[in-house]
C-alpha cells in the first residue's frame, strides 16, 4: 500500500475506534496487542534466523577453506618426509657400500700375509747385522741389574 492510502486507513480506523462502544474497544485492543505480538516476534524470529543462516554459511565456508589448506599442507609435509627418508636411504646404501669394500679391503689385506712371500717381502744385505750390532760383554746385563721386589713401584708412592 501507498503512504496516503495507509493514513487514511488510519484516520479511519482511530475514528471508529473514538465512536465505538467500551466492550468493542477492549477486544480491538486485545486483538491489535496479538496482532503487535505476532508481527514483532516474526519480525525478531525472522532476523535471528537469518542472522543464524547467515554464521553458518560463514562457518562452512570457513571449514571448507581450513579442510582445504589442511589437505595442502599435510601434502606438503608428506612430500618433505618422503624425500627426507630418500636422502636418508640413500646416505645408509653409500654407507653400506663403503663399509662393505673397507671390509673387503682389511680381508685382502690379511690375505696377502699369509701368501707366499714375493720379492718385497725378501730381505736384502742391508737388513742383516753386522758386527757393529752385536753387543759385546760390556753390554750384557749382570744379576745386578735384575730388579727385585723393593724395584716395583707402588700406586701411593
């Protein structure tokens, strides 16, 4: 309805309410109170219910967007530890594989002494004693220089 049309009604309405009688007036009181009533708590129910509607909209999307960034980074996260244990794996297989040839190297090593001996392993002139390194009398040890008993040392002295 228009703005005039509503002011008339209620010019209308006023009138006849002032020219009617006591009993009709108390009904038309009771009625437009409930009338009041009704149309404001629709008009608050209306509001909350759409304030409502409006949080949960916000709250889903919300929830869609952390369910989202949530999936990305536990892909992230995924990712770094698988190549975290590949680095890892490949470091223990490099490991494996020095220790397996310095294993090999240490056997090989005790095998060449027990071969038969090559041409390295002969002694040569310079390796025999002359009479320069044999001791002579002066050099041998008498029984004076065996150590007894009272010679060893003790841990408090």
């Amino acid at each position: 309805m228009s703005k005039p049309v509503k002011k008339a009604i209620g010019k209308m309405a006023k009138k006849a309410y002032d020219h009617a009688p006591e009993p009709v007036k108390e009904k038309v009181k009771d009625t437009l109170k409930e009338k009041a009533k009704e149309t404001f708590v629709n008009g608050v129910e209306n509001g909350i219910q759409s304030k409502a509607n409006e949080a949960s909209e916000k709250l889903e999307k919300a929830k869609e967007k952390n369910a989202d960034n949530v999936h990305t980074k536990a892909e992230e996260a995924k990712e770094k530890v698988q190549d975290v244990l590949l680095s890892v794996r490949e470091k223990l297989g490099n490991a494996k594989e020095a220790g397996e040839e310095f294993q090999k190297k240490v056997s090989s090593s005790n095998d060449k002494q027990t071969k038969i001996k090559g041409v390295g392993n002969i002694k040569g002139a310079s390796d025999l004693k002359s009479s320069f390194n044999i001791k002579s009398s002066t050099e041998i040890k008498s029984s004076e220089n065996i150590k007894s008993s009272k010679d060893i040392k003790t841990i408090c002295s």
